[in-house]
C-alpha cells in the first residue's frame, strides 16, 4: 500500500527536497534593487528643492513692513467684582430714570423722571391711530359735500 502511495506523488527518489517552481530569486532581487535606487534619486531631488525653495524664500522681500512685528492681542477684560459691578450699573440706570437732565441740548430734548412722564403720557393721552372704517368714511366725500356739489351742479 505504502508502494502505491510512493508512486502517486512522484516517489522520493526522484524528488529535488524543495520546490523547483519557486519565485525567481534574480528578479526579486533586482526589483529590489531598482526600487532602492529610485527611492535615493527621488530623496536627492527634494532634498535640491527643499534647498532652492528655501533659498528663494530667503531672498524675497517682506511682503509688508509690518511683518515681522507680532501683535499680541490684549489682555482680557475680567471682572472683579461683578456683584459690585452690577450693583454700580443699576445704581446709574435707577439715577437716570428718577432725575431730570439733558439729553440733548442743541436739539433741546431733556430728560424727565420715568413717574411724571407716565402721569404726563395719562393727561394728554396716547395718539390713535386712524382705523380703516375711519379712512374708508375721510376718503367718501361727505354728505355735505355731495349736497354742495349738486347744488353747485343745479345752478
């Protein structure tokens, strides 16, 4: 049986011990071989334009005269106190709607406290505005008016 087996795979007397159709040794290598070479070209010629580019750059003039000043941008604005701080705030708002002052003087506009403005606004009364049944009757000529025309028209 072993016999039989023995000539099925080709036996072991004629076999090499290792594979004969292996990958090609020479070629691999010399792909190897190429690759390194192009990989040190192409090193070499960014290196040369790393150089040329930094020299060029170099040589240029600055594009502003500001350009080499850096400006820090200011410090930030904290509060301290922001309880005093508001306290201080409507402290100033409470002072301008209870006391009289100018607002502006050319134009002679002042300022009164926010309680005789209300009792002002109360006496005079808000403006209306003319509501559309009210435009409606001030655009038809009045009775009156027609009355005048045809009179106007009879004589």
């Amino acid at each position: 049986m072993s016999s039989s087996m023995d000539k099925s795979h080709g036996g072991a007397e004629s076999s090499p011990g290792y594979e004969t159709r292996d990958a090609n040794v020479r070629g691999v290598f010399g792909f190897l071989v190429a690759l390194g070479i192009v990989l040190v070209f192409t090193g070499i010629i960014c290196w040369g334009m790393f150089k040329y580019f930094s020299a060029t750059q170099a040589s240029l003039t600055s594009p502003s005269p500001f350009s080499d000043r850096r400006q820090l941008p200011t410090g930030p604005q904290l509060q301290v106190n922001p309880r005093q701080d508001l306290l201080k705030f409507r402290q100033q708002q409470e002072r301008s709607l209870e006391s009289y002052s100018w607002e502006n003087k050319e134009d002679g506009t002042v300022r009164i406290p926010i309680e005789r403005a209300m009792d002002m606004l109360l006496k005079q009364g808000l403006p209306v505005a003319p509501t559309a049944s009210s435009a409606e009757a001030s655009s038809q000529p009045s009775q009156t008016e027609k009355s005048a025309a045809k009179g106007s028209a009879n004589r």
